[in-house]
C-alpha cells in the first residue's frame, strides 16, 4: 500500500483499519504513526498501534502504546482491560491480574475482565481466588443475559448495539488479527465474549 500524501484524520483511519485487516501491520504502523502524529492525545490510536506492534513481535513498543493509551485515559477501564490482555498474552501474568482489576474498579460490570482475572489466578494456583472471580464473572452475564453463555463456547451470535445497530456473528471474523482488533478496540463486542480466552483462542 502506498501512503499518500496530504491524507485528512479520517483518511489516516480508513486506510490503517484496512492495513491491519489485511494484516500489513508494519503499514498499519506507519499510518497510526502519522495519526498520533497529528492528534497525539489520540489514546485509540496508540492501543491499535500496540496491537499492530504486538502482531509484529514488538513486544516492548507494544506495551509502550499501552502504556500511553492509559495514561491518556487513567479513568477507562477498558484500557487497562486492553493492556491487561496483551500483558496476559506475554506472561506477565501477575501484572495483567493488576490491569484487569484496575478495569473491575472502573467498570464493576465488566464481566470479561472478572473471568480472566480468575483465568489467571487459576494458571497461578491461586484456585480459591479464581472460582471467586469467575462466580462474579457468571452473575454479571447471567444478570445481562437471561440465557446464560456457556463457559465452554463461544457465542454463535455476538452482538453489539451502538448508534449504526452493528450486529458481529461469529463467522465474520476471518483471522486472529480482526478477532483481536475487533474485542481491544470495541468495548461491546469485547464484554460480549466472556468465553473468548476459554474457548481456546491463541495470540500469535
């Protein structure tokens, strides 16, 4: 892809979102470098540029964009919740624990991050505090779901309700990389999939 020259914000946007689903990241990089470069309080486009990092094996400059995304914005527990995961992903397992409570305190409906949380105390041993977090983890969806999700699936139908009523199935998303952008970058579609990290999804 060439980058052209003299491109508006929104321009930037479009032709990075295509990159990363083309998963050209090193030019889905480039391009979120030049939006940061425009708007640097953008704390979005530091997370899609981790993530496009972190699909690049960058891994330190991929914690870096995390790092910024939070501290552009210290009260949304979905960042935290984003970095927690990539932290996961790297095994830096107690720091992720840290992330995605913060994203609990922040947000006290955030079921996903509950149910990892106690994933990862479970890879720790810490088993009693696991079950704890993943009960809190099934009253949250049981409160917003009346037919609960299976733990051991993933749902066939994840939706998401915003002003454009975009509903996400299953079978749309065609590789890791989209999954991935799709559930650090969409707070819905990312609390819908409370069975993601159960159902056997692995970052490469």
């Amino acid at each position: 892809m060439r980058i052209k020259l003299g491109m508006t914000n929104n321009e930037l946007k479009q032709q990075a979102e295509k990159a990363y689903n083309d998963q050209n990241f090193e030019e889905a990089v480039k391009l979120y470098n030049q939006i940061i470069a425009k708007n640097p309080n953008d704390a979005r486009a530091f997370s899609e540029r981790g993530i496009s990092h972190f699909h690049l094996n960058n891994f330190e400059q991929s914690l870096n964009d995390m790092n910024e995304a939070v501290k552009l914005e210290p009260t949304n527990g979905y960042r935290y919740a984003s970095r927690g995961y990539i932290k996961a992903a790297l095994k830096q397992t107690e720091d992720a624990i840290l992330d995605y409570k913060k994203a609990t305190e922040l947000d006290p409906e955030d079921s996903l991050s509950f149910n990892n949380i106690g994933l990862l105390q479970e890879q720790l041993g810490w088993n009693q505090q696991a079950q704890k977090s993943f009960d809190k983890a099934d009253t949250l969806e049981r409160d917003k779901n009346p037919t609960p999700i299976p733990s051991n699936t993933l749902a066939e139908k994840p939706k998401t309700e915003n002003n454009n009523n975009i509903t996400i199935e299953k079978n749309e998303f065609n590789s890791s990389a989209e999954v991935l952008k799709s559930v650090l970058t969409q707070k819905e579609t990312f609390k819908e999939f409370i069975s993601f990290v159960k159902n056997g999804f692995k970052l490469k």
